[in-house]
C-alpha cells in the first residue's frame, strides 16, 4: 500500500484521502441522522421481561415516568394503545412510534385490567454519540495531518486508520426495521463490513509504527494474520446474526474491540520503555488519551455486563462515555503542538490565521449592513426591496477593495514565508525564458534556491547531455558525480519520480541497496533532500540541498516550492539546449547555403551554343548540397566536351569531391585528346587522394561537329541512351569507376566508343539519381520510362526534353523524399552543322 502511494503525486494523495474521508463521513452522518432521529427509542424507565408468553413489567425506577404513571413491578403488559404484542421487543417497537407522547398502557395487576397513560421519553443514545463523535475527532485530525505531508508513511498510516476509525464506531450498533430502504441497509451493511475487516488491523498496525516503528510493522505475515482474524470474526457476526445467537454475536463484537486495546497496549508499553524521557514529554498528551480510552470503555463494559438494561434505566451511567471526545483531542494537540508528524507549524498558523481572518469577515460584513441601514434611514421612505438589494450591493462593491487590502495584510503577516516563495517562484519563472545559456541558468537556480529557501549547500546537477554540468553552493563539485547504476541516486529519483528525503529514505529497505559510494558521497556532502528535474518522462538533472540555515526540516510546502523550481528549471535547460542547437543547426545552415551558392556557382551558368547542336543540362542535389557534377567544356568553335559525374554518397563530402573532379576534368581536357586519356589521367590523380570507400562514376562525350562524330568513354557510369532513327539503343562501352584501382585494371577495362553524328541523333547523359528514382512504395523509375519518353519527344527541344524528363521523375515520386541527386544532359544534333 505504501509503495502505491509513493508513487503518486502529493495532489493525487491528497485527493484520495479526502475523499474517502468525505465518503466515510457523509455515511456515517447519514447513520447518525437514523440512529438520533429516524429511528428514535422510546425510554418508559421500566424493563420488560418474557415470561410464559406474557410481557412483565420489573425495575421500575423510582420517580420516573413509569412510576407516575402507577406502574408496579411484576405488572403485566397487555395492550399499548389498543395494539397487541408477543414479546418485549414488538413492544418497544411500539413505543418506539410514540417517543416524545403519551401512550396507552392496558395493565393486569392481580387479574385485574386498568388502563394508564405514560408519557414515552426519547432515549438519547449516548454510547453511539460518543463513539461517534470519537470518530469524526479522528477523521478530522487524521486528514488534516495527511493532507500536510501526504507523503509521510506515518501520516498516511495515520490517516488510514482515523478513516475506518470513523466508519467503524461511526456505524457501529446498526438498527435497522423493515420499513427501511434497502439500498440504505446494503449501504451501511457494505461500508460497516469494510470497517470490521480492515479498522481493527489498520489501527493496531499504526501503533506498532508510531511512535517507535517495531519490526513486526515490517512482517508480512502479520498484516496477513490480523487481517485474517478480523476476516474470520466478521463471518462469525455475520453466521451468528442469521441464526440469532446474541451471545456469540456478543462476544464477537468485544473481540473487536481486542484489537484496540491491543494497539493501546503496544502505544503503552513503546511510551513507557523504548520512548525517551523528552520524547515521553512530547507524548505525554496520548499517552493520558490512550489511558482514558482504556478505562472509559472498561467502565462501559463493565456497567453493561451488570446491568444490561442501564441504558434504559440508568441512562446517567453511561455519560463518562462522553469522556471519549476529549481522545482525539489530546492526540491532535500533541501532534499540532509538539510536530509529531511535522504539521505543527501549518496548524498552528492555520487556525491563527483562520481566528484573524473571521474577525475581519465579520467587521466587514457589520460595516456593509450598518451603512446599508444608515442609508435606508435616511434616504429610503417606502419599503422597497429592490432598492434595499441594489444599496446593498453598491456599498459592497464600494467596500471590497478596503476588505481586501485587509486581508492581503493579514495574509503577508501569517504566511510571509509563502508569500516570499511565491513572489520568488515568480521572478524565478519571469527571469528564466530571458536566460538562455545553460550556466546562466543553472547559477540563477542555486541562487533562487539558497536566498529564499535560507540554505547554506545547494547544487544544481544536470545530466544526460554529453558532458554532466553542475553548479554549487558549499558543495564540492566532486560530490555532484554520479554515474547511471543500477542502485544509484539517479536510478532512485527516475524510479520514484519524486523528491527523495534521506532522512526518510534511511528507514527504508532501499536504502540497504543503496550504492555504498554514493550513499558516503551524500553524507558528506551534507545533503538532505535531492529533487529531481524531469521533462515529462525524461529525467533532466536534479537538485541536492542540504539543511535549512535555521536547522528546522522540509516541510511539505518547501518540498512543494523545490519541486516546482525544479519542473520550470527542467523546461528552462531543455529550452537552453533546444537553443543552442537552433543557433547550430542556423550556422550550419548557414554554411550549407554557402556551400550550396559556391557549388551552384561550378556548374555551367547557361548551355552552350554550338551551331548544329542542342544542348541543355541541369542538376538537382538531394540535399544542400550533392555529388553529382555536369560541366560542358568547349575546346573549339567545333569541338565540345560534356561531362556528367557522381560522387558516391552525398552531402558534404560528396561535394568536396565534386569540386577537386572539375579541376582535374578540365585539366585532361586540354592535354588529351580522346576521353579515354582523359579518365586515365583523372584516375592516376584521383586514386591517391580518395577514401578507400568513396569512388566517382563518369561519363565525357567529345563532341565534334566538323568531323561529325561523337566519342563517348564511361567510368562504371550509367550507360548513355541514345536515339537514332527512331530507336533508342544504351551506350554498351565498358568501363570501372574512378578511384577504385590505380592503373592497370582501370585502364584495360576501360572502352571508348565512335557514334556518327546524325541530323536526328540525341544523346542522354545522366545519373542514377533519375533511373533509380523511389515512389512511396520504394518502387524504382527504371529506364524503360525514360527511354519511351525519349523516343516520343525525340523532335522537341533540348531544353523540353530535360524538363519532362524532371517531372516524369517528380510525378512518379510523389510525397516520397527525394533519397539522390539528380543530374542529366542532353545533347540534340539540330542538322545545322558548321561547314567551315
């Protein structure tokens, strides 16, 4: 039970333990409501005795109702207003009818009849108004000590059993008559069965606990045994109740009771031998509650086990029961006074602040009243409720703002503390998004933390960003190193999600599996409390503190304070990294585009014009920047050079190598002759300076107008389409990329091929960027498509050609992102050949 709380957040505790002390308490109200009023008992002051199927009349007290009346003992009852009866008990039901009024008795007294009429008094139950009320003392202070640290095992263990304390003595001693709804039977049955089963355990478990944790607290099995016997004494009240067997029923309902004197007697014994004297002062208040609880109920039992009918007869005898209101009393005045529980404080200014501000509530309110009849005396003739409501109204408004300010006053003098926290939570929460750098931030925190909170050792630990940052206040930085364990501090607080106390954590089994290292490391440092920085599930850093200036603990709303600090400074680092990166991934950007225009700036700025040639080429890199290269070289007012390449890869690298081609190109270009020269001399210049797993294919075609021919020459590059007569046939010259072998077995796999230059004959230069093109369903281009949009736009212009083929590609992508560059030229001869 202990661990499912833990892991709740403290508004989550706090709201389910106000609302099942909501739901016992409106339960056992509306039980009360039934037992005071509903079902009130009439009280004749007499007993009435079964006897040979006759009613007999016995202990009538002297100078009650029943002896005026003239009731003598050993009468006879025969009728109560004209209603017959067998037993006792139908007749009580009858009289019960008439509580507050006279009724009829029909008498026999020495076999003679008489009628009398008897005043029937209301019965005040007052063994179920003090165990009631020993309830609701319970409840209140149980809940408010767990809504004040909702993480305190003790507390909540407290709050436990106050809940089912109330249900327990809050439905104890169910009446119930036919007449009742049946959900309302089902209702309080449910809730009293809850009660029986788990109060009794639940209390008796908290003694052993507080105010010295025993080792049986810790013992399994005893939660299972004590819940087992108030399992087994349940079903034995219920088997008993069915089949009518008071006396075991009886004896059943005092076993309950058992449990309680049992939990008293272990808060005795831990009071009177494991207690220090001073603790034994602080809880001196319940030690005298626990006595008087014990002595009260014995008292009770003992006046009900001599005289059964006391209640009846003696009402009076039962009044030191109410003795049992001043329990919870006592309990709730050693704990608010002497912070048993750490709520002392919170209390002790609640319920001053709460005097001080009623009284302004109430001067306000006499002051608006007052003022309202002053101005009815004088300015109102007629009785006008409407004017005496708008009057009222206007001076309320006109009297707020000074309330108000009254009770802003009141509210800075008893919670100055909470309002220096949250007018430092808001300029905490004001200066953060202005800071930006990570050690700004950090430094602003510690000094947020160390100013408001009056703490001498503070630091700010971040973690899982590629170096751990920290900044310290009276801490070593040394202190602040804490590596990803399995039994570490980090592990602890991404495992909890919650602010880790090391007073409390020391009592737990986790701490015994704590990391020895960091265990010393923390003692040294003298930290105290460590809060944890998450950003949503994502464990950020954490911040270690060490004792307050004043040397007084954390309370519940300092804990509150810090873990609110910590979540907007988990925000804040993450926004400082999220920054950072921008401003990185700006200046890359930045370089990206520099290096995108610098590489745009390589390739040719326009086609070339050649008389009788059409030529136009383009390229479009997957990224900023590609690998892929396309230049036209003109060697000649005849002779042209086209050249197309692709680096392996792309991005970056790919480019860089890009650039050191061109050079290279250009330079065979005007020593060789043929372009297999030129890609021998490119690969001898190339292999030396490439990565072993980067390479380039190419392509050159020579282009001569004069002679007329074309002479294409390609290094592991795609095969050039080309169209003559109608036909496209593929470039079949073998060849190996560059950079993959020095000379020899480049150089002999290497094949130039001769192509007539004909008036109809296109050739297209391209990279694999364009065949092997994907669609959203990683479908590949492929040539075919590309091969019949040539031969169908074989007559249309260079330029045309380029741009259909560009969004042939692009249709057939659609959304899928465009995975490699895209280069291609294409050459036309247009027929108008240069003669000279």
């Amino acid at each position: 039970m202990s661990r499912f709380f833990e892991r709740m957040s403290p508004s989550l505790v706090r709201f389910l333990y106000t609302a099942a002390a909501l739901i016992a308490l409106n339960v056992c109200l509306l039980n009360f409501y039934v037992q005071m009023f509903e079902h009130t008992v009439g009280n004749d002051y007499c007993r009435w005795v079964d006897k040979d199927g006759q009613v007999y009349i016995t202990d009538v007290v002297s100078g009650s109702v029943s002896d005026q009346a003239g009731l003598k003992n050993g009468d006879i009852l025969v009728r109560i207003n004209g209603t017959s009866f067998k037993t006792g008990m139908e007749a009580q039901q009858i009289i019960n009818k008439t509580a507050g009024s006279y009724a009829t008795y029909l008498i026999e007294r020495n076999g003679l009849q008489f009628e009398t009429h008897i005043l029937i008094l209301k019965l005040v139950n007052v063994s179920y108004l003090a165990q009631f009320l020993f309830g609701v003392g319970f409840l209140v202070v149980g809940l408010v000590v767990v809504l004040v640290k909702p993480q305190g095992k003790l507390q909540r263990c407290f709050a436990r059993f106050s809940i089912l304390l109330m249900l327990f003595f809050g439905l104890f001693g169910l009446n119930f008559i036919s007449t009742d709804p049946a959900w309302r039977i089902k209702l309080f049955l449910s809730f009293f069965l809850l009660a029986i089963v788990f109060g009794p355990p639940s209390f008796m478990r908290f003694f052993l606990l507080f105010p010295v944790a025993r080792p049986l607290y810790r013992k399994k099995w005893m939660t299972v045994l004590l819940h087992l016997i108030s399992l087994t004494l349940t079903i034995v009240v219920i088997i008993s109740s069915q089949l009518h067997l008071n006396t075991l029923n009886g004896l059943s309902y005092l076993s309950f009771y058992g449990f309680y004197f049992a939990g008293l007697a272990i808060f005795v014994h831990s009071y009177r031998a494991l207690v220090t004297p001073e603790g034994r002062q602080h809880l001196k208040p319940i030690f005298y509650g626990v006595i008087l609880t014990i002595v009260t109920f014995l008292y009770v039992i003992i006046i009900v086990m001599v005289n059964p009918f006391a209640a009846f007869l003696h009402p009076a005898l039962l009044l030191p029961l109410m003795l049992l209101v001043l329990v919870p009393v006592f309990f709730g005045y050693a704990i608010f006074r002497h912070g048993l529980m750490d709520v002392d404080i919170v209390v002790q200014r609640s319920l001053t602040y709460g005097a001080v501000t009623a009284v302004v509530a109430a001067i306000y309110l006499l002051t608006v009243f007052g003022l309202k009849s002053l101005l009815s005396y004088f300015f109102v003739t007629s009785e006008n409720h409407i004017i005496d409501i708008l009057s009222l109204a206007v001076i309320a408004i006109v009297f707020d703002p000074i309330k108000q300010r009254f009770q802003l006053g009141i509210d800075r003098v008893f919670y100055r503390e909470r309002y220096d926290y949250q007018r430092a939570l808001l300029e905490f929460t004001q200066e953060l998004p202005r800071l930006l750098e990570l050690d700004k931030i950090l430094h602003s925190i510690v000094s947020r933390v160390s100013s408001t909170m009056h703490i001498e050792k503070v630091a700010v630990v971040v973690c899982g960003i590629t170096e751990c940052a920290c900044v310290t206040k009276n801490i070593d930085e040394t202190a602040c190193e804490f590596q990803e364990s399995e039994n570490g501090l980090i592990a602890l607080l991404r495992n909890t999600r919650h602010p880790v106390d090391l007073h409390s954590f020391k009592d737990t089994k986790a701490f015994l599996l704590f990391d020895p290292a960091e265990k010393e490391k923390l003692l040294q440092a003298g930290v105290v409390l460590s809060v944890p920085m998450f950003l949503h599930d994502r464990l950020v850093g954490f911040i270690n503190i060490g004792t307050k200036m004043s040397g007084r603990g954390y309370s519940q709303e300092d804990i509150n304070l810090l873990s609110t600090v910590a979540g907007q400074a988990a925000i804040a680092i993450e926004n400082s990294r999220l920054h950072k990166t921008e401003l990185e991934q700006e200046r890359i950007k930045e370089e990206l585009d520099l290096a995108r225009n610098i590489q745009q700036g390589l390739f040719p700025k326009s086609n070339p014009r050649i008389a009788g040639l059409d030529i136009a080429g383009i390229s479009v890199p997957a990224l900023s920047v590609g690998g892929d290269y396309y230049d036209f070289i003109q060697l000649s007012p005849t002779k042209i050079l086209t050249v197309v390449a692709d680096v392996s890869g792309k991005g970056m690298s790919a480019a860089l190598y890009m650039s050191k081609i061109q050079g290279m190109v250009q330079l065979a270009a005007y020593m060789y002759n043929s372009p297999k020269e030129m890609l021998k001399h490119i690969n001898r210049r190339i292999f030396e300076g490439i990565d072993r797993k980067s390479f380039i294919t190419m392509i050159l075609a020579l282009i001569d107008t004069k002679k007329k021919e074309v002479r294409l020459c390609r290094a592991g590059h795609n095969k050039a389409m080309i169209v003559a007569n109608g036909k496209v046939r593929f470039l079949q010259g073998a060849g190996i990329a560059l950079g993959l072998e020095r000379g020899p077995v480049f150089e002999d796999q290497l094949e130039e091929v001769r192509i007539p230059l004909k008036s109809d004959t296109l050739f297209l230069l391209y990279t694999d960027g364009i065949t092997e093109a994907m669609n959203e369903q990683k479908q590949e281009l492929g040539e075919k498509p590309v091969a019949a949009l040539l031969k169908q736009m074989r007559t249309a212009p260079a330029e045309k050609i380029e741009q259909a083929i560009l969004q042939t590609v692009e249709t057939f992508r659609g959304s899928a992102e465009q995975h490699d560059d895209v280069t291609l030229v294409v050459i036309k001869n247009t027929g108008r050949v240069n003669k000279k």
